[in-house]
C-alpha cells in the first residue's frame, strides 16, 4: 500500500513538472512578442530582445493606435464574429435536433447524417465555391465571411451526440405535457445542453476571429479587410514602408516591433474571452462525444 501511495506521488510531481515545462514553453513565444513590441527599433533591429524588452518604449503601439484602418479592419472582425457565432450556433442547433432522434422517430435521419459524413471528406474546391459566391452576389460583402461556413458539420455532430445523451424521458414527458418540437428544443434540450454550446460557442469566436484567407479572396476592398487579413497585408508591407524610413525614425520603431505591435494588439480580444468560457470546453466535448 506504501509503496502504491509513494509510486503515485512520484507520478504527480513528475505530471507537475511536465506541466509546468509546457506551459512554461508556450508562454515564452508570446512574452518575446511583447518584448519586441516594448522595445526600442535600435534593440529590436538587432535581435537583442528575448522575453523582457530592452530600452523600453511604447512608440510602436503609438503608430499603430495611428493606423484608422487597423480599427476599421477590427470592427469588421467584430461584426464577423457576432453574426457568424449567431447564424452558426441557430443553424448548428436546429440541424443537430431532428438528427438526434432514432431512426424510428425520424426517418430520414440517416440520410442527412450520411450526407453531412460526406461533406466532411470531400469539398467543391476553392474556383467553385468562389464561382457560387460569385454567382449569389456576395462578393465585397460581409455575408460571404460568415454565411459559406455557417454549419459545420463537427459542430453538428458535437451537439448531436450531446442531445441523444439526453435520458429519452425528458423528451417524452414534454410531449405528453403537450410541448411541441420548438418548446421541447427551447425550455429542455437548450438549457441542458449550455457546457457544449458554450464549448462550440469558444469555437466559432476563435475560427472566425483568426481567419484571413476568406477575406482576402472574397474583399476586393481593402477597407473591407477583417483584421487578420488587413494584418496579413500589412505585416507583408511593413518592410517596404519602413525601409524608406529615416534612420533615426528606424531606431525608435523598428519593423519587427512594429509588426508584432499589430499582431499583439490582436491577440487581446480572444485573450479576454477565451478564458471566460474556457472552463466549458472540457465538459461539453466530452458529453457531446460519447454517443454516437
């Protein structure tokens, strides 16, 4: 008994230490990014900066709260995020819903769950669907960010699962009270079912608020850009603007500051509300994975 309890002590701190050593690791990345950011352009220029910043300055950020187009590209990352999260977790839901009941109970779910398996495999590939958009007039339009992706078919699943783990009785008990599909999925399943939303919810916020490719094909504007996307494009140009920049401007605000001044300042919005629902993504994926 002795030795089980001292064999798994032994265990705990070496878990402790491996854990400790990996969050140590992915921590480092982002202090060096703030580092360089509050570091002089003399400092930075010549890749002295580590994890703490050297001759510290702010001047970076100053020409970035300059910038009218980063906060233009940042509210339209905002209304990305809120309307695509919005359609996104209503058409998840209302998809994942009839699916979740047996095939006595709904006949055609296994069509739709077959159909659904086959999206997640195969693609139209990137000239069609960009021919489709064309063709529905979203071009240049916030629309098209949000409304190609607007079901995701892991998403579905997660929540189908979550919903067949249900016990069938709260189901039938509704009926028999006389609740109908809608007040059945609004009043039981949905209040039920808030740790895989809020889990799925952290999903789309964090997809939508990192994609940049879409943007950049999909705007011809640049003044449409979403942040990432205007990030891309101004990361990309940076070197040019400030290498014909004067020396001694150069040496207050470097290119590599500069950059990771922008790419800083967007990380801050996924770090306050990552943590906020952060504590549902263990529970709601594991009750939404065990069924199938």
């Amino acid at each position: 008994m002795k030795s089980n309890l001292k064999r798994k002590t032994t265990f705990d701190y070496i878990n402790s230490a491996l854990l400790i050593l990996i969050a140590i690791i992915g921590i480092c990345p982002f202090l060096h990014l703030l580092s360089v950011a509050f570091s002089s352009g003399n400092m930075t220029s010549q890749y002295l900066v580590s994890i703490y910043p050297k001759e510290f300055s702010i001047e970076a950020f100053k020409e970035v709260f300059q910038d009218n187009r980063m906060l233009t590209a940042t509210w339209v990352s905002v209304k990305r995020v809120f309307l695509g999260t919005v359609i996104t977790m209503v058409l998840t839901i209302l998809t994942a819903y009839p699916v979740s009941f047996s095939a006595q109970e709904f006949g055609a779910r296994k069509f739709y769950v077959t159909f659904m398996v086959i999206t997640m495999m195969f693609g139209g590939g990137l000239i069609p669907c960009y021919i489709l958009n064309s063709r529905l007039g979203l071009i240049n339009k916030i629309w098209v960010l949000v409304v190609p992706g607007a079901i995701p078919t892991f998403n579905v699943i997660v929540i189908m699962n979550f919903f067949r783990n249900l016990p069938s009785s709260i189901r039938e008990a509704g009926m028999i009270d006389g609740a109908n599909d809608f007040k059945l999925l609004l009043r039981i399943y949905a209040p039920l079912s808030l740790p895989c939303f809020a889990t799925l919810i952290t999903f789309c916020i964090i997809g939508h608020w990192n994609a940049w490719f879409d943007g950049m094909l999909y705007m011809r504007n640049v003044d449409l850009y979403p942040l990432q996307t205007f990030l891309q494009a101004k990361i990309a140009s940076i070197s040019n603007i400030k290498s014909q920049q004067k020396v001694e401007q150069m040496l207050l605000v470097s290119d590599r500051s500069l950059m990771y001044a922008y790419i800083a300042l967007s990380c801050i919005p996924i770090m306050l509300v990552f943590p906020i629902l952060s504590k549902h993504i263990k529970s709601g994926l594991v009750l939404g994975s065990v069924k199938g």
